[in-house]
C-alpha cells in the first residue's frame, strides 16, 4: 500500500470548505499519478516543479505525463493507412494533385491534434516528400480521441546545423538572432531573407483557449521544466 505523503498531516475529513476539500483530493491524486508514473516508465518521477504551483496545475502536469506513457507508440504512416490509400510518391502526381493531397494530410495531422509549423521555406511537393518520407514515418504516440494531447511537427525540427540555419534565415526574428549570437558567438548566422512561400499562416493551428474553456483549465505548463525522460 502507498504511504501517505507528509503534505496530508494536517488535513481534516471534516472540513466544510470545498475548496480545501478539493486541493486535498489533487495533493492525492497527484501522488497516485506519481507512482503510476514509476509502474509505467520503472523511473522515479523527479520533474522539476515549481514548489508555489497550484495542486490543480500539478494535478494537469502529471495525467498528461501518464497520458503520454500510456500512449502507444506508432507512426502517422500507420495511422493514415488505415482510413486511406497509401500515398504515392510525389513523382506519380502532378502539381495540382501535390497541393490537394498535401492539404489533406494537413487537415487529417489536425484532426489528430498533430500541428505542423515553419514550411514556408518549401514548396508543395517538397513538403508533401518530407511529410511522406519523412516526418509520418517518425515513431509517434497514439491517443484517444477524447484525448487533449496534441503534438507538434516541423520540417526544421531535428535540431541539426542544416535545420538552425534554414530557422536562422527564414524564421527567427531580430530578438532571437541576437540571442542565438550571444549564446553561441562561433556559430554562422546567415542573412534574414523572406521565404518563398506563404503557407504558415494557414497552417491549422491549436486552439489551447477552446481547450481551456472547455476543461476549466489554466496555464497548465508554465511551473514546470521537464529535462530528459530519464530526468521526469
């Protein structure tokens, strides 16, 4: 049987304030969340919390960690194949059948609350041939759809050299540039330049307000920092 943490001394059954009754019932919850998260990953969790957070923010931290676990994993690959056809390659298909497929893994990535970003810097076909070959064949976590998990995704996100540069060119502004060069003052930083196309803004994006009303929910992640998995 799980021992019962120290922050529970001092609470009282028979308290009359729900709203003390309440943060009572998360402290609780948070520490069965804990230890399902050790039964899952066989690691002790050590996020690094911020110790004035509200119980209900932790409470939200923690079940989207167990979520995560829990997942299955699995490709978009995988899952788009089995509601559609396979996608051909982008050679088979001519530039007006690009841009309707490509929109219509766009809207599908969406519907799974998997949201793509910075691909102004390619054209129709090369992004359909990253999301084909690339991108959708990345081991990804399934969830439920009642799940309000969501996933991000983007052309430029594997954190190489080739990647920073094309974010550095493209994408950053004056401010992070200027960061970027104070923290690492050998690194080559290219000339800012307008990308050739202009797709991001139509890009699906998340609607954490929407969400958020919905659950009743705050800022659910700003009193955290998570390092590696090993680390949680």
């Amino acid at each position: 049987m799980d021992s019962k943490p120290d922050e529970f001394d001092d609470y009282d059954p028979f308290a009359d304030d729900d709203d003390e009754l309440r943060e009572v019932e998360r402290r609780m919850n948070i520490h069965r969340l804990k230890n399902g998260f050790k039964e899952i990953t066989g690691v002790e969790p050590n996020a690094h919390e911020n110790p004035d957070a509200p119980a209900e923010i932790l409470e939200g931290f923690w079940e989207n960690v167990n979520e995560w676990e829990r997942a299955p994993d699995t490709t978009q690959s995988i899952m788009w194949e089995r509601d559609h056809a396979p996608l051909p390659p982008a050679d088979d298909l001519s530039d007006e059948e690009v841009h309707t497929r490509l929109w219509e893994i766009i809207a599908w990535m969406a519907s799974r609350r998997t949201y793509l970003s910075d691909t102004n810097h390619l054209s129709d076909r090369e992004l359909y041939t990253h999301l084909r070959d690339e991108s959708m064949l990345e081991i990804t976590k399934e969830f439920s759809p009642e799940s309000q998990m969501n996933t991000h995704t983007s052309p430029i996100g594997s954190g190489s050299e080739e990647d920073n540069e094309i974010y550095m060119r493209f994408y950053a502004d004056d401010a992070y540039r200027a960061h970027w060069a104070k923290q690492f003052p050998d690194s080559f930083i290219p000339e800012k330049e307008t990308p050739p196309y202009d797709r991001d803004r139509l890009l699906p994006q998340y609607d954490y307000f929407a969400d958020a009303e919905e659950a009743g929910d705050g800022d659910e992640f700003e009193d955290f920092e998570i390092g590696d998995e090993d680390d949680v």
